[in-house]
DNA sequence: CATGAATGAGGTTTCATTCAT
DNA sequence: GATGAATGAAACCTCATTCAT
C-alpha cells in the first residue's frame, strides 16, 4: 500500500510519470510566461528549462495556447478553491461572523498572491492580452468573486446587519475592487508584506466603517 | 471665428499636415492595438486602415514600440488631466465637500472609460503586457492616484472630517481599487452605463457610509 | 574678365552653377562612397552632407548607380592622365632614360594614392563589388596600364637596352602587379608614406636589378 | 578501403549528416557569393540552390554575415595551407633552390586560383567590400604572405645568395603585388591558362633576373 | 528647379509546428 | 514515446525612387 489513491490516480506506471511530465510543463510554462511574457517564451524555452526536447512539449499539448490555458486554469481553480473553501454565505448570521469571515477570505487570497507574486502578473497581466476567450475567463473570476460577495451582502442586508438600502450588486463589485487594488499592491512592491496587510485592512475597514469620521 | 489656436500649432502648411497625419496613424493604432492586441497588429494593418503605404508610418515613428508608446502617453495624459484638473487636496475643507470633490473626479473618469471601453482595455489589458517599462508606466498611474488619493485623507483627517485613525496610505490604495472596480464594470459591459453608474455610487457609499448597519 | 574659360565652359550663369552643384555631388558621393561603401551609403547620406534635399540628387544623376559611374569615371581618368602625360614609348631612347620614366611614373601616382588613400579603397575594394560592368571598367584599367609597360617593354626590347628574350606582356603584367603592391601598401597603412616610398623603390629595383646577387 | 578518416569525423549518423549540410550550406553561398554578389545574394538565393527551406539556413548560421565568414574562413584555410606547406625559409639554401621553391609556391598558388576563378572573385573583390573587419582579414592574407617572402629574402641575403643592399620588406611586398598581378590575370581572362602561367614565369624571371639586358 | 513626403519591393530573421528517425 | 531538424508563414524595417507642391 502507498497510500489513499488519488483523485487522478494513474492505473499504470507510465501513466504516472506521464501524468508528472504534464504538469512539469504547465509549471515551467507559468514560470516562462510570468517572467518574460507569453508573446516572448518560446516553446524551446520551455522545454529547455525541464531538459526535454521541444518536440515533446507537444506529445502533451495541442499548442502554444493550449498550454496557457492550462497554466490559467491552475491558478483559476486555486484561487477559486480558496473562495470557496467552507465560506456558504449562509453560514454567516451576524456582523462579526462576516467581518471573520472577510478576514478569512482576505487571508486565504494573501496565502496565494502575496505568497507568488507571479501568481498575479500572469493572470492580470499576461493572461488578458492574448485573446478575447482568455481574458473573458480570468474577467469572470472577477464575476465570480462579486457574485459570491453579493450572496454575503444579499444575506446580511436580509438578517439586519447590513444595511437595507444597500445596492447588493454595485457595492459587491466596487469590493472586488478593493481586492484588485491589493493584488496591483502586491504587483508593484512584491516584497512589502507589510504594505499589502495594510491595504488588506485598510479595505476591511472601509468596507465595515468607511472613512468618515462619526 | 476659429477658435484660439492650439497649443501645438503648426505654421506652415506642411508641418500641419504632418502634425494631422502623425495623430491620425496615432488614433488608428490606438483603435487596433485596443481591437486586436498589440501583437496580433502589424504595421501594415495600422495603415492600411489609414489607406497609406507601410513605410508611411516609419516616416513617422521610429518602430512599433515608438508608437506603443504614443498611443499609451496620449491616453495617460487625458487621465491625468482629468485627476488633476480643479481639484486641489486643500481646496476641500469639509466631508460635504470631499464627497462633492470625489463625485466630480468620478464623474470626469466615466467620462473617459465609459465613453470609450477601448482606453481601459488598452492601458489594463494590452499595456501591461509589453515590456516592464510600458507595465511600469501604466500601473504608475495608479501610484499617482493613490497619492492625490492619499493627500485628500491627510488633509481630511488633519481637518477632522475623517476619521482620526484613517490609515491614509493603506485607505488610499483600496480605494484606488474601487476606480479600478469602475474600470472592469467597463470592460465587462460597455453598454451598460447605468450599471457603472451604480458600482460608482457604491463605492462612494462605500467610502462615506460602509456597509454595516448603523 | 575671371580667367580663361575652362574646357567644360558653362555659357550662362545658371548653366555654371548646376555643373558646380554637379561636381559637388560627385565628390560628396566619393567621400560617402569610400568611407562608408557603396551599399551602406544611402542617396540622403550624400545629400544630407551637401545640404540640399534628397530629390534635388536625382535632378543630377539618374540614380544611385549612375553617380556611381561618375565617380569611378572621375579617379579613372585622373590615373589616366598620370599614366599617359607626356609618356610616349618612343620618348625614351636609354635604359637611364626609361629608369627616369618608370620613376616619374611611379611618382605621380604616388602622388595621386598616397596623397588620398580613399582612391584606392574607392576603387579596389568598393567599385569591384557592384556589377561586372563596373568592375570591368576598373580592371580594364590595368589591362591599359599593361598595354602601356608592354609598349614601353617593346620599345626597349627594339632598342636593346631590354632583354632580348623579355616576355613583353607577361612582364607587363607582373610589373603592373608592382603598382598594385603600392596601391596595397597605401590601404594598409595610409600614414606610412615612407614605407610607401620603399615599397616603390623597391619595385624599381626589382625591374631593373633582379633581387639575386650579381 | 575507404580511406582515412576526416579529421572532422562525426561520430552518430545524425551528427554526420548535420555536419554534411552546413558544408553544403557554405559550398552554395560561395557560389552564390561570388557569381551574384554577397548583396545581390539572398538567403533564399543559397537555400534554394540546395532545395532546402530558408529557415533551415539558420539552423546552421547565424545570420547572412555569419555565413560569409565561414565562406571566406575556409578559403583562406586552403591558401595559407598552399603558402605553407613544405616551405620553411630556412630549407632553401642557394639561389637554385630558391628558385625552385618560388616555382613549387607559384604552381600551389595557380591551383587554388586558376582551378577555381571564383576564389579570387570572392576575396579581392566580395569581401573587401562588406565591412573593415573582413576586409582586413583578406588583406591581412596579403601581410602574411609578405611575411614569408621577407623571410625568405632574409635568409637568403644572409647565405649570400640575394643582393646585400637588398630591401628585404619592400621586396616582398613588390613580390607579393606580383602574385596579386596574376590572380587579376586569373579573373580577367579564366580561361586563358597560359596567359597566367606566362606571367607567373614573367614574374619569376623578374625577381632573378630583372628586365635590363645584362 | 528644389524639396521631402510617400511608397512598396525586397530582404532578414523568428518561431510555432510537423514528422521522420 | 522522445527528439530536434526542417519548414515557411509572417512580421519588421530600409531605402531607392517618384512626384506633387
């Protein structure tokens, strides 16, 4: 026994190694791309960084962009993961439940983006200039995200403790926005974790207080 | 009467003719660069579209990168003059006005983004995948935003109309986010104006009220 | 009265100046020419050294190859010249007598290489590389020097003061090969005149002495 | 019996083939280099020529002016071999002798260059025109050759057999225009083999013998 | 007549992709 | 299945030449 299968258990041994092989490549890809750019890797490069010749890259995949797709796709599914982990907006009845629950959400999304700044230069830089099916993808994460904030909002202004008049939909984008503002944070100073935390509080704060002074 | 002349008149006839072509091949590459990528435009594409021979254009400008980077200054330029125009931090000397101030700058933005996606798909999603330079240039921007940002909260909190305990680097930078918020709401659905219009009035709601019940 | 009228008279003074701007021309594109090469000399490059614009060039010369022309014809017919003034075969009766001829020779193309070592650059290393009917012209040169030396050689054979059983063209020939040593000499190491010098004497001393000891 | 192995023995197959085109390669732009013109030649003129696609040219050089030194390099190979071959100064040690080795050096020489009139072609006149680097490379051929000579000269004032008052530099560069005077012979008129071995006799006679009548 | 803006043929080079080994 | 040699489309850019002003 070598432990539990996995969810993509490979029955065979050369499936395994197969299996391997691929996302050797999606993760040399994503450091390819993430540092010089899409338009600027070459496949060759690519391959060269695992030592395997650049026929092979394409026993594994269709093309060029068929691999950014794949890189994409990791990085989606993982931040994806972190929203959605035990985070049901129902699970939430009071303000100091949601203002816990935002800092979770907050940290889990540090854990990624300030953990691998390239994490973000690919998807907000790089991934939307391909082309328009691209770029829709990474966009809709941003949906994605306003519309799970907006089922929080949509909850809290129900059970009392947002407010009633409050524009479920418009204020769930304008926070994404706060979000986006930390990931360009940590685009610009990716070593100033510090910076990041305070921009992440800060967002915090102006969502459960404002500025204004009472 | 014409008008008053433009700052960049031309005197002779020639050098107005030369002056118009060099902004129409600016505007035509503004319009294929933000349409079809900058990669996936040639030269040719940026003339033919003006109807003029491809060795025109390098009359004109020194490479493809040379005209990246006009095409990208024009639109900054406008930005920044809609940041910057009548809108002094200390001019400001209540929250009434503040939110007048902020409502006004937020206004002069949509006039730019809504009234023509192409800018914010051009300096988010094609400038920023360039080189290091262009991306520095660009997220730069934000860097200036976040500091007249920033300059409105120190004056507000040393005036005592917002709070005293405002993180004002850290406040800025999220609130930055919440333009970039209006930016995507662009990108996602450029004919809906009343739903930019609605994730602006959130997030200024956001920024005076949050969204706690009070 | 301004002096006697040269040969190329330009009756009016319209006429004079357009052969002036002519000859101007010529000689900008022989110091482009030499320095630069024929392929990376542009037509603007000569233009631009002159002053006037790049059209006003093909007001002059029908193009680029044809300036060409005039500038190979120009230092063709200097050399000539050098060669041919006052130097009939049948004006010298002695072998001092020729010794004095090969000298004067020699000296006046020294006189015309050494004082401009572009002369020969111009015409070994960059009109030999266009076309085969330039390149024909200027190694027809040779075949004239040869003719000549093979006149001379003739003449001496007649008189005796040659050997008897001289091979007349073959001699000239490698004489000719003399001359270009020099013409080698000064494009290796233009300052050095007196290695020049030598390499001249050196030549003479070889025609009429031989290198084995006597 | 197959014969010795090359020195450039390749061990795999693939290896061996891959070393087999870019001597083709090199054997093609020499044709084309020297019938057409190194500009007049493209790329695509010398992938042609051997059936292969153009961008297999660059699989094997790095770029135009790459292939043109590889051309050249190899030629210069073959001269300074026949140049040096056998030919140490110091294993002559009377004016027959002598005699005898200028004969031997003159007959390597007229094979390279009367076997093959292009390889003058190439050198005195294509690539004395692309930049100063190769032109000095090819003249330096020429220093090189004068070296020798003066060695010789040298050697053989201090045997005795040359005149003392010999000009041992000068000489040889008189000498070595002699050599050139019969490669000009060879691309004037390739066919005419006896016109080039009538010079180089001519030139011989002239070294020992000079032209005056004894 | 001088000018220089416009032109486009032509050339070099890159690189994603295919396919025989 | 891995490999990398071969391919050629496609892009950028230059510059000799024309011609309207």
């Amino acid at each position: 026994m070598t432990g539990p299968p996995t969810t993509t258990q490979a029955r065979t041994r050369a499936e395994r190694l197969r299996q391997e092989l691929r996302e050797e490549i999606v993760t040399a890809a994503f450091e390819e791309f993430s540092q010089r750019g899409y338009h600027d890797t070459g496949i060759a490069d690519i391959a060269q960084r695992l030592g395997i010749g650049h026929g092979t890259f394409y026993r594994h995949f269709k093309n060029k962009r068929d691999i950014l797709d794949h890189v994409v796709d990791g990085l989606l599914a993982r931040i994806l993961e972190a929203l959605a982990a035990e985070n049901a907006p129902d699970a939430v009845d009071t303000l100091d439940e949601y203002v816990e629950q935002c800092r979770r959400i907050s940290g889990a999304l540090s854990e990624i983006f300030s953990a691998d700044p390239r994490v973000a230069r690919m998807l907000l830089l790089e991934a939307t200039s391909i082309d328009a099916e691209l770029t829709e993808r990474v966009l809709g994460l941003f949906d994605t995200a306003t519309a799970l904030t907006a089922a929080y909002f949509m909850h809290g202004r129900e059970l009392g403790y947002l407010r009633a008049d409050l524009d479920v939909d418009g204020t769930a984008r304008a926070v994404v926005g706060v979000i986006l503002a930390n990931l360009l944070q940590g685009l610009r100073t990716p070593a100033d974790r510090e910076a990041q935390r305070r921009t992440a509080d800060a967002g915090l704060r102006l969502m459960f207080d404002g500025i204004a002074r009472r």
